[in-house]
C-alpha cells in the first residue's frame, strides 16, 4: 500500500488558504482555576472577534458549559454569528493545535486529507486527554474526508513547515521517551516523511523555561515564508533560555533549504518570560514568545506580552506580511495556561461549510 507521500500529498504551510479556524472555548476548570476562567474567556472573544471578520471560526464546546451565556458574550462583544460555527463536542482542553487535524493536500488532485496521530496531553502530563484524542476522527467523519492515522504521537505545536517539504521541529519534544520511546530519529523522521511530506528534517534543541510540553517548536522558531525563519533570542547571558536560544539560532544559521542555500533568519527579543509573586504548575516561567502567531486569510494574529518589544514584533510581521493585516492580542492571561495563540488554534482545510 503507497504512503501518502507516495500518492502526492503533502503538508501545506500555514499561510496557504483556510476554510475555517478550529478553537476550542475555555472549560477546564484545572488550567483556568478560581477567576483565571474568565479571564482567558475575555482574551478568547478577542481573539474570535479579530479572526472571524477573515475566515469562519468552528468553536468547540464541552456539553457541560453554558452555551447561551458565551453566545451573549461573543454577540455582545460584535461577532456575527454568520461567520462562527458551534459544536458543543466533548473536549478536554482549549489546546486544539496539539490535538487537531493536521491536514495534508495532494499536489496533483489538490484534495485534502486528515492525518491523525495520536494526543497524550505531553506524555500523559494531564489527563484525562481522551476526547481531545477523538477529535480528529471527528472531523474526518462529519466533513468526509479521507482519514489517515499513523499510529504514533505527534502535537501540531511540535512542527512547523514551509509548505514545500522542509520540516522545523526540537529534539527535545519529538525525541522524548514520554511520547515514542519504541521509536528512535531515523525511525521518526520516517514518519514526517511519509506522512507530512517531509523533504528535510530542521531539528533544534531545547525549548523555553516554563513550557509543558518539552519544547514546541511554535514558542521557537516559525516559518514566515518558504525561506525566512523567525526565531527568538535573548541577550542576556543571565536569562534562562539565554543557552538555548543562543543553540538554536545557530543551527538554524547553518541550515540549509532544499536547494542548498541558507535560510534568511529574523530574530526578535524574548518578552519577559518569568512571572513574579507566583507559578504556573511549580513553574516560575511561562513560554511567552512572539513566535505562537497565527496565520489566518487576511491576517497575522500576534500575541502581546512586552511594552519593551511588542512594537518591534508588529512592525517585524507587517514587513513581511504586508498583504495581511497584522492584529496584536495582549496575552498575558492566555500564556499563563502555557500557551498561546498559536497553541489553540488549527488550521483546516477542504470543508464544505
């Protein structure tokens, strides 16, 4: 039987066209406990009133939330409900990027298909994940789509592609034994190769201080066209991601693209990254980082954290996202449950809405 690679398919970059948006709405009570709920709830109606003017959203709901109180909040705040679509859907968290589909296209029929890989919450950090696991299945029965399941665990937030074969990704996530430990590089490259498409494997090390999920390469490192890669960086010796960030940007200032030549690298400073008088799952640090943007049609999203570099990192994406509108969301609240923009939303593809 021919893989998809075989038959044509491939992964396409972020920035191509989108049906729709996948998000999730905030319903677990252990991520956002006591008054961090609404406001991540507040941070959610902003970020699904800036996306739906571009492209529909399809907002998940666990059965046990209030369904007529969050649709007041979203009419309330503006948004047309033409352009979100609500399932109320069991889902176990809002981080609907490691869990989602992750689409492929073939290049000769130009038809889409779901890959399925396996969820488990980051090496079974926090269960239970069972629902979130269910998800893509899901969408490849409502939308009928051509569904694909490799059998091993990956997270969307754990690659990043350009669209043409070259695949950005960190030892330190896709090398933990708390996700394939039968597996070892060759063998997971394999993976990405045969299903994603993957011409050419990018690997960094490490990830931030105060990430979950071992190191997603969307806190690091993103694609902003087919061969410049932004990366973050910081010049403090002191910092605690100073030594990581410091290795990365080295390997990706060797790498090279599919036709040999160095990739243009971007860097921008790390926002501040430690949080004061308190912690985050025994953490003094979360992943703040202006690399968990989010590509839409029509639009950057960029999470703002720093008033010392967030006017750095909107004038850095409107230089090279100059035919969309660059939208900055504060997101303080949001990076607090260990993740941002990026990390909660999906892309999709081929829907018949």
């Amino acid at each position: 039987m021919k893989t998809p690679k075989e038959t044509g398919y491939i992964m396409p970059a972020e920035w191509e066209h989108h049906s729709a948006t996948q998000l999730h709405w905030p319903s677990n009570f252990e991520t956002w406990p006591g008054e961090r709920l609404k406001r991540v709830e507040q941070v959610y109606v902003e970020i699904i009133y800036a996306l739906h003017r571009y492209e529909p959203v399809l907002l998940f709901m666990d059965p046990t939330t209030h369904y007529r109180t969050i649709e007041n909040m979203l009419l309330n705040a503006g948004v047309n409900p033409a352009n979100i679509y609500i399932y109320q859907v069991p889902i176990n968290d809002i981080w609907a990027r490691d869990c989602g589909p992750i689409f492929i296209q073939n290049k000769v029929t130009n038809r889409f298909a779901i890959t399925d890989w396996e969820y488990n919450a980051w090496g079974e950090k926090y269960p239970p994940f069972d629902s979130d696991n269910a998800l893509p299945g899901w969408f490849a029965d409502t939308f009928d789509l051509l569904h694909l399941k490799p059998g091993i665990v990956l997270e969307g937030g754990s690659i990043d592609t350009n669209g043409k074969g070259v695949i950005l990704t960190t030892e330190s996530v896709l090398l933990n034994k708390n996700r394939n430990s039968h597996l070892n590089k060759s063998e997971i490259e394999g993976y990405l190769s045969e299903y994603l498409g993957a011409e050419k494997i990018i690997w960094l090390k490490n990830g931030l201080a105060g990430d979950d999920t071992d190191g997603h390469i969307d806190d690091l490192s993103r694609f902003l066209n087919r061969n410049t890669i932004l990366t973050m960086i910081t010049e403090d010796p002191d910092d605690i991601n100073y030594r990581a960030l410091q290795e990365n940007h080295q390997i990706l200032s060797e790498a090279k693209n599919l036709d040999g030549e160095p990739f243009n690298i971007v860097t921008l400073p790390l926002p501040k990254t430690k949080i004061e008088g308190t912690t985050v799952d025994g953490s003094e640090f979360v992943p703040a980082s202006y690399a968990n943007f989010y590509i839409a049609n029509g639009v950057v999203l960029l999470p703002l954290y720093d008033e010392r570099y967030d006017q750095l990192a909107v004038e850095t994406f409107k230089k090279y996202f100059s035919d969309r509108d660059i939208v900055g969301i504060p997101c303080a609240d949001l990076v607090w449950g260990q993740g941002s923009i990026h990390c909660i939303t999906q892309q999709l593809y081929g829907l018949n809405l």
